[in-house]
C-alpha cells in the first residue's frame, strides 16, 4: 500500500482535497479493553506470513501465540493472489481466515492497491448487493482469485468443528480482503456468525458500499487505526475518488490512547482521518502502518520495518 500512499497522497494535495478535523463524541478504551484485541493483532501478524509457514503454523510469535489453532487449508503466491489461511481457533471456537497486506516489494501485490477506481460487485459473489454498491476493483479482482478455495476450507472447517463462528482478519491490504471476505461469506453462508478484524485498514468502497455494510453486518467490522498511519485515508473520499470507510473504527492516538470513534469515517480530531487533518503526505508516518498495536507490530516477524518517508529514527 506505501507506493500508492505517496501517488495518491500527491495527487489529492493537488486537488486541494482536505477533511477539516472536529471533535464529536469518542469514548476512550480501558487497558482492559486493549488487551482484548492482542490475540486478533497476532492473528493478523500470522496473515502476514507465507502460506509455506502458516500451512505448519511455524511462523513464530504471531504463531505461538495461538498454539492450539489446526490449519485447514492455506495457499496464494504473495502477489496477485495474497497469502491466505483457514483453519479452527479452539479458544474462540471460531473458523478462522486470514488474508495478507501488501508487499510493497512485489510489483503484483502493489498492482492490486493501485487499481482504485470504483465498479459494482460480483453478482456472483455478492448475491443481493443492492445498486449503487461500488467498490475497489484492485481488492476485489485479489479477493475473486482465491474466494473459492477460501470459501471450501471455511466449510470444511465449519463442519468439521461443528462451529458457525467466523472470524477474517487482515492487515493494509488484507484488511480490505478481510472486510470482502466477511461480508461474502456473511451473504454466502447465511447460517454463519462472521466477525472482521481490519488493521490499518484502506478504503474499500463508495458511500453505498459503506452503508450496505453497517445495515447488513451492523457491529460486526474492527478497524484498528494507528496513530499517523496514512493508509487509513485512501483512496479519498472527496470528488473524484469518493470512497468512504464503514463504522467501527478503534483509534490509536499519539499519547498510546485507544479511542472509540462514533460512525463512519469519523473526522473527530481523535479519529484517523480527523486527527491527520487531510491527506497530507508530511503529516503522516508510514511506519504507523505496522504498529505498534499494544506493544505487538504486525509484520510476520512482529518488528517494524524502515520504509520510504518514515521519519523516525530507532527503526
């Protein structure tokens, strides 16, 4: 995602695109409350990783940290198709689907952030999406490459465990395919109890797009968003862009805060988009992308990652 963050972070700062922060009402999350959100941040550490070492659950902390998950399946190529898992949480007694973020190293994995404009969805894939939906053709086309081997692993797992728990998770990219993913299996598989947990989380879709998600899975979407993170503000969503996030965004503040933040796209000044002010490419910090999230970063090998613009020194 961090090669489109700086394209489109140029590109809006030419149209003048800005969202003006405000403050509305935010409700400040206890420690206790935190801490409820590590096994999901290693969750979505473990998506990071390649399918070779997920398929074993040999990846390490983010692996470790769940020493009782049985993986069902687990595939991709870390490019067009982003690493994806399946298997059985016995903690939650949840089916579990984790999706890859973007490897800004791969031309294939940063070809699908960059595909940005806006179309319908598969009917195919999305029965009874209403008119109107549009979303990201990049995280879309990513998502239908591997929707069917997910969705076979996601049955076998149900049945297997006798669970109509799921749980997708996902990190930059894998965040959008997360949210994708949990909303097509919410529609495919009607008996199922699906829950998504997006980190650092991009647009994925237009107004209608969002609205469909709240109405339909209302309370059912994570977003966690870390302090100065400029991933959580693209695409736009000003004209011509026009994309906009659905509700549940859980904010990092500077001072380590986590903030509750009220509907979506909340320009609350302690919220993402209100806190960064406008998509401003030197008023964000990449390295927000992977973390800390409660102490844990979400790369598969739980360190963060120098990276183009980031403006911190001790990494």
């Amino acid at each position: 995602m961090f090669i489109s963050v700086l394209v489109a972070s140029g590109i809006l700062q030419m149209l003048g695109v800005h969202a003006m922060p405000m403050r509305r009402s935010t409700t400040k999350l206890t420690a206790a409350q935190i801490d409820q959100f590590t096994p999901f941040t290693h969750w979505v550490g473990a998506a990071s990783c390649p399918a070779s070492v997920t398929k074993t659950w040999t990846c390490g902390a983010h692996c470790d940290a769940h020493p009782g998950f049985n993986t069902t399946a687990a595939g991709g190529d870390g490019g067009e198709i982003p690493f994806w898992f399946v298997g059985f949480d016995p903690d939650l007694q949840a089916v579990m689907v984790g999706h890859q973020g973007t490897d800004f190293s791969d031309p294939a994995s940063v070809f699908n952030d960059v595909k940005f404009l806006k179309s319908p969805l598969d009917a195919n894939l999305f029965p009874g999406v209403p008119e109107g939906v549009e979303a990201h053709d990049g995280f879309k086309t990513a998502h239908a490459r591997s929707a069917a081997d997910v969705l076979n692993a996601v049955k076998t797992t149900m049945s297997t465990h006798s669970t109509n728990k799921i749980v997708t998770v996902g990190w930059s990219q894998g965040g959008a395919l997360a949210l994708l993913e949990g909303v097509y299996l919410h529609l495919t598989l009607p008996q199922a109890d699906v829950d998504v947990y997006g980190y650092g989380m991009p647009r994925v879709g237009n107004q209608e797009w969002a609205n469909f998600v709240d109405q339909t899975m209302p309370g059912k979407v994570t977003r966690i968003t870390n302090q100065d993170d400029p991933v959580p503000t693209l695409p736009g969503r000003s004209f011509p862009l026009e994309y906009h996030h659905v509700s549940g965004e859980r904010h990092i503040t500077n001072d380590g805060s986590w903030v509750l933040c009220p509907g979506q796209d909340s320009t609350d000044s302690q919220c993402s988009t209100g806190q960064l002010g406008g998509i401003n490419v030197f008023h964000t910090d990449p390295h927000d992308h992977a973390g800390p999230y409660n102490g844990i970063f979400v790369t598969c090998s739980n360190t963060p990652v120098k990276l183009p613009g980031d403006r911190r020194s001790n990494v």
